[in-house]
C-alpha cells in the first residue's frame, strides 16, 4: 500500500513538471473573463502575468496599471506603470497617473521628480491646463513633505474595531448621538445603511435601523439625518456601468420621513434636482433661518467641472418636497476637479468637505470653508492628521462638537494595512500628546552636556528619511511632539563628541513618551560598542567600523557599468553603476535617491568629491553619491560641508572591496 501511494505521488510531480506553462494569450484572456466577472484584483494580476511573459505587448502593463489604480493599490499601480511612464502618446497621462500614484503612496520627493519630467516631455492638447493642475500636484508634495511637523497634536485618530468596519467598504458615517452611529457598508457585495452602538470603548456589530423602508433594487446608502430627527436623506445608486463606489456611479436622492416609530415609504427629490443623466449624492442638511438648506454633490450642468457642490433650500413650515432650484456654491469652493462629502456645521458657519482639485498632500483632502450660501473663505487644508496621502471625505462633527467621524483608505498603525479599501475612522479633539524625550550625556564621564543640537527624522517604509525639526538645547535634555504610528529617528550633535542617534517607532497605543538617554564619545575617543535599536523583527545593524589605515592599495578604474548586490542586512537590493572599485574598506556620501536623475541638480557639490550614481534595479531609483573617502573622519568632514548645503538627508555608506554594505551610524 505505502509502495502505491509513493508511486502516485511521484507520478503526480512528474505531470506536474511536464505540465505546460501558461501562455500570454491564456492569461490575457483569463484577465478579461475575470474583469467581466468583477474581480479587479485578480484581473490585474493576470495582466502583469501576461505582460512578463510578452513584454513588448505595454497594453498588458497598461492595463494592470489601471486596474490597480481603480482599486487605490497605489505602489502596485506605480509598478506597472513604472515600464510605460515615458509613452504618453500611446498610454494618454500615464506619466501623470504614475506621479499620482507615487504622491498617494507617500513618495513625495519621486512623484516631484516625476510630475516634473511629465510635464517638460509632454506635447499634447490642453498643457496650460494641465500644467495648472500639474503645479498644484507638487505644491500639494511639498504640503505633504511638511505636515507631520505641522501636525494639529489635538486631534487623536482611532480606527473602531469591526463592529463598524470589515472587508470591505465602510463609509458615510452620520451620527446620530455621541454613542449611536449611522453609516454605510458593501458588505454582501451591496451597499446598505447600518446602525451601531457604543458599548463602552467598542461598536456593536452593524445591523439596519429598526423600522428602515425596504430597498429593492440598487445601493442605498450615504444618510443624512434633519437636525429634528423628522426626515432622513440618502442616495440610491445603481448597480451597472462604474463600480458602486465610484464617483462617476450614477445616484439620486430620496427621502424617507419618520411617521411614529416608523419611516416612510422613500420618495425621490424632484427631476430639478436628480436631473436625468446625472449624479445627485452625498446629501447633507442642516436647518437655518426657517429654512431647511440641502447640500449635495453632483456632476449636472452649470458646474466647473468634474462634482461640484451645490444647495436648495425648502420652507421648513410645509411638509412637502418642494425645494428651490440647486444653486451652485461657486468658484471659490469648487474647482476643475472634484467636491463631494459636503457637512455644513451652523454653529461655526464652516462647511467641510473633500476635493482633489484643490491643493491636497493626497488625492481627496478634508478642506474647511467659512460662509453661507455662495459667499465662502478661501478653503483650508485641515492637514494632518485629518489628511493623509490616501484618501479623505465624509468628515463629520458628533452632536457634543467634541469630536467627530470620516472616512478613508489610508492605512494605520498594523490595524489597516491596505488601502484597497475604505474605512470609518473616529476622531477626538483634545487628543493624547505623544513625546520623545530623554538626556545626554558624556560616556566617559557620565556628567550631562548641556549644550546639544537635536535633529527628528521621520522614518519611511523604504529607508527613505525627512528631516521634520532641528532644536538647540542647553540644559541636557531633549523633547518634542510627535505623531503616533510613525517612525523616526533621533540624531543629537554637540562640539566636541562624535555624533549619536536611535530609532523608534510610535506604535504603542498604551505609551504616551519615547524615547532613551544617549551617551556621546569625545572625538577620537575609542569608541565603546552600544547596540543601537532596531525596529522590530529588524536585523541588528554591525557596529560602525573603525578608521581604516591609509588608502586601499589596489584600485579597479571606472569603465563600463557592473551589476553589484548590496551586502548589508538592511541593504541588499541589486543595483547597476559605473564607479570605480577599491580594495578595502572606504566610504561614500549618500546625497539622495531620485527617480529621474539630473546632474546639474549636484553640481553645487562637485567641489567636494566625485557625483557617483548607483540605479536600484528592483525599484527604478537611482542612488547619487558623493565619492570617495578612505577614513571615517574625512568622510564626516565631507558629510558636514553637505549638510550645510542643504542635503540635510545625506548619510555616510560604508563600502569594502568594491560593493555596498551599511550605512554608518
């Protein structure tokens, strides 16, 4: 019997290895039935498949690219793109859809460069429009570069468990007291109105709202309650054409009216407002001077262009339908993008809403408003922690004003890990302030130094840093503010010690301060090994080296370019140069990490070593460097004058024998 059984299994690899591999055309074909059946991720991934096997069909990348920007799979859609950036003839704005995915993945310093090269390359219709929309992409980069230090620390987000929240979209919160909520969720593949409850520091899990009318057909969702409780507002979508979800997905407005303990049979607004051909969502109301005012997002006509937000109003003594003609809010709240999500809050006469044709740090910010009717102040980007590189709308104060709900696709803190789909956040006012802190001091002496300069990085997923503050301190201690679910590193100089820095991520949902001591070396001083720490599950980097002695004897001269690995354990990607070799340990400056390289960008630092460039080949960044420097204190000398310069990323990287190791601590 066990003779039976090894022989089955045997045969069973041997067909297995003689099996034949997929053809392009098969996956092609698998990824067209598989988008007809609604499944885009699967879709996208047959795409890229079928692409790598038949690289000169770019329509497969293309179309994997689209798939997965449809999704918001934001580095994956950058991916395949990456190959077809340059082809915008072919693949119309693909080079702005790349850069857009770049931004939206947090990659602000790339998708400037990217922005940048599409727009000199570009020679189609219509350039002075796009390079207004183009200008405001990058200065929405740079806003997203400088929000963490400017960060509202009042404000804490929280992400409910899955009482409120699953696998798939949830969104449109409405609460209808601190401790009841209102909201909108996929779940089942059709989007419905659920209601749940705080209990305590949870939700109760979703159901619908007792007594709520029954919806045959199509999603229902995106409720909006009148301040006196008498009439509920929502939107019913259908269910051909864009996904339910999308903005282009054509709604209409109903409403519902509370009769006893019950609600009403629905009845659509008026053709005036749910105009044929069009969407009318995203209702809002709020009631003012004998008026019931209704707020909603539409693409009809009359507009600027894309959604637009608009009003009408109804008399709040008749208990009819009848409302005003819809009265578009104007130019300076609407732009040539999109406006959606409006909530008007009447006691501050502020209206909030999401838009991405407005300066955002990523697609649609939350914006703040102060008006009525068509006259506004300029809007203000509510940054972070509002905003983030995702997406953001549904922004919501809770009755009590002491906080409030919205909606996004980011993710957060190990608790959301994709931004394929959409989630309901909470958010407090009056939030938890989380610090770093801690004290320097001499390692031989152990007495405090006073006198020390104190640089916060923030830590990217890839490697990447951005300077957020640099502060003197003059009493031998260290703090500042920082956002929670973040990574950073401190860095702490003083005259005379060599410099000393650690990482730490705030993550911790139950600390409140981070932060250690730090022992600094006299300069020359032999040094005492300290472990650094790491993240965690990350490899222990080695300790940095000492001085080497003298230059290498045996040196390989630049020529053609060479493929090398790097060999550190946090540094291992494949990258192709044409630098020169040495034997021996020497080092290098890394200036920065760009996705088109210019060399006049560095040449202001020329005068200082030659501009080495190393392409990453896995990820399509290229290295610039400064080199070289055969012992640690000319290299440091040299990483000063760079800093000073501007580089304020800039580090030092140790190389032996000609290939890459770590970066020097």
């Amino acid at each position: 019997m066990t003779r039976k059984i090894i022989l089955l299994l045997l045969l069973s690899v041997g067909f297995a290895c003689f099996a034949p591999a997929q053809s392009w055309r098969k996956l092609k074909k698998e990824a067209e039935q598989a988008y007809q059946e609604g499944q885009l991720s699967e879709a996208a991934e047959k795409y890229e498949e079928a692409w790598r096997k038949k690289r000169k069909k770019e329509d497969l990348v293309y179309q994997a690219g689209e798939l997965y920007y449809q999704l918001r799979d934001y580095r994956k859609a950058a991916e395949a793109y990456r190959p077809i950036k340059e082809k915008n003839s072919e693949f119309p704005l693909v080079g702005l859809k790349y850069a857009r995915c770049l931004k939206q993945d947090g990659q602000y310093d790339r998708a400037i460069n990217e922005f940048e090269a599409f727009m000199e390359s570009y020679t189609g219709d219509g350039k002075d429009i796009l390079e207004e929309i183009i200008q405001n992409e990058i200065a929405g980069c740079r806003l997203g570069m400088d929000a963490p230090a400017q960060a509202d620390r009042d404000i804490e987000i929280l992400l409910p468990g899955d009482g409120i929240n699953s696998d798939e979209d949830e969104f449109s919160p409405y609460p209808i007291s601190d401790n009841e909520l209102y909201y909108s969720s996929a779940v089942g593949g059709r989007a419905r109105i659920y209601s749940s409850k705080r209990v305590g520091s949870n939700w109760s899990k979703g159901e619908p709202p007792r007594n709520f009318p029954v919806i045959q057909s199509g999603h229902f969702c995106n409720g909006s309650m009148a301040p006196d409780g008498s009439r509920m507002y929502f939107t019913v979508c259908s269910n051909t054409g864009a996904p339910w979800n999308d903005i282009k997905t054509r709604c209409e407005i109903f409403v519902t009216k509370r009769v006893g303990a019950v609600w009403s049979q629905p009845e659509r607004l008026p053709d005036y407002i749910n105009m044929a051909g069009v969407t009318a969502t995203h209702p809002s109301v709020v009631h003012q001077r004998g008026q019931e005012i209704l707020f909603f997002s539409s693409n009809r006509e009359g507009g600027r262009g894309g959604m637009d937000l608009w009003y009408a109003s109804r008399d709040l003594g008749a208990d009819n339908l009848d409302f005003t003609f819809p009265v578009n809010l104007g130019p300076v709240v609407n732009t040539l993008g999109d406006e959606i999500t409006p909530f008007y809050n009447v006691e501050n006469q502020t209206l909030y809403f999401a838009s991405n044709g407005h300066i955002s740090i990523g697609g649609f910010d939350i914006f703040s408003a102060i008006g009525d009717e068509v006259s506004w102040s300029q809007p203000d980007n509510l940054g972070m922690p509002a905003n983030s590189s995702a997406d953001e709308y549904f922004y919501i104060l809770n009755p009590s004003r002491t906080g409030g709900f919205l909606t996004s696709n980011r993710v957060f803190a190990g608790q959301k890990t994709s931004t394929t789909q959409e989630d309901i956040f909470e958010f407090a006012v009056g939030g938890r302030r989380v610090m770093v802190k801690g004290n320097v001091y001499d390692r031989q002496s152990g007495e405090p130094i006073n006198d020390v300069t104190v640089s916060l990085y923030q830590v990217f997923d890839d490697g990447r840093e951005s300077e957020l503050i640099t502060r003197s301190f003059n009493d031998g201690k260290y703090s500042y503010e920082i956002m929670p679910n973040r990574r950073f590193r401190v860095e702490v100089s003083a005259y005379g010690y060599e410099p000393g820095s650690y990482r730490f991520s705030s993550d911790d949902a139950n600390t409140f301060t981070y932060g250690q001591p730090i022992f600094l070396e006299v300069e020359g001083a032999a040094p005492t090994p300290s472990p650094e720490p790491t993240y965690p599950g990350e490899p222990v980097s080695p300790t940095e080296p000492g001085q080497p002695t003298g230059q290498p004897a045996v040196e390989t001269p630049a020529g053609q370019p060479y493929t090398a690995r790097g060999r550190g354990p946090n540094d291992n990607y494949e990258y192709q140069t044409s630098a020169p070799r040495h034997n021996g340990t020497y080092y290098k400056i890394q200036l920065a990490a760009v996705g088109t390289y210019r060399a006049d960008r560095f040449s202001d630092v020329g005068t200082l070593g030659r501009v080495d460039t190393e392409l990453i080949l896995a990820r399509g960044l290229t290295r610039v460097l400064l080199a070289d420097f055969f012992s640690l204190g000319e290299a440091r000398s040299a990483l000063q004058q760079v800093k000073n310069k501007g580089y304020s990323s800039a580090y030092i990287v140790e190389y032996i024998d000609g290939e890459r190791y770590s970066k020097v601590q």
